[in-house]
C-alpha cells in the first residue's frame, strides 16, 4: 500500500504531510495550501481562508532557493475560561 501512495505522490497525484516525526498523511488536494493538526486527535485538515503571509524567511544558501514552504498550524481544545 505505502509503495503505491509514493507512487501516487511521485506523480503528483498527492501530496506527504510529515506532522508528527514518523506520522505521515497523504493529502489529495495537491494545490498549495496549509493545514491545521489538532494535537491529541491526529486529525488534519485544510486551512480554507486563503492565503497565509509569512514574513522574514532565512535567505537561502547561495546557489539555493526556496521552493515552497508548508505551514501547519497545531490546535488544541481551549483550557477551562
């Protein structure tokens, strides 16, 4: 089965999420876009309000660029108010 999801993302039909050091998610939705986790659920999903900005990235090594960058944003239930 894994081999078959590699393949499937090698010709880019999904997309590898690595959330959790060895937890790997396979995404269908290979636009680009970010996710959030909520911790204790392993649950992820898409973040629906468009675009995220992030400012003041490292520059790249020379002879580097950036790529791409993959935002997770990790949620958990709000603590007793």
């Amino acid at each position: 089965v894994y081999n078959a999801l590699h393949q499937f993302t090698e010709a880019g039909l999904l997309r590898i999420l690595a959330v959790e050091g060895s937890k790997t998610y396979f995404d269908t939705n290979t636009s680009d876009h970010h996710h959030f986790y909520v911790e204790g659920e392993n649950r992820i999903f898409d973040i629906e309000s468009g675009p995220v900005t992030v400012s003041n990235l490292p520059a790249p090594p020379e002879g580097m660029e950036i790529a791409n960058v993959d935002i997770v944003v990790r949620l958990r239930p709000k603590r007793g108010d």
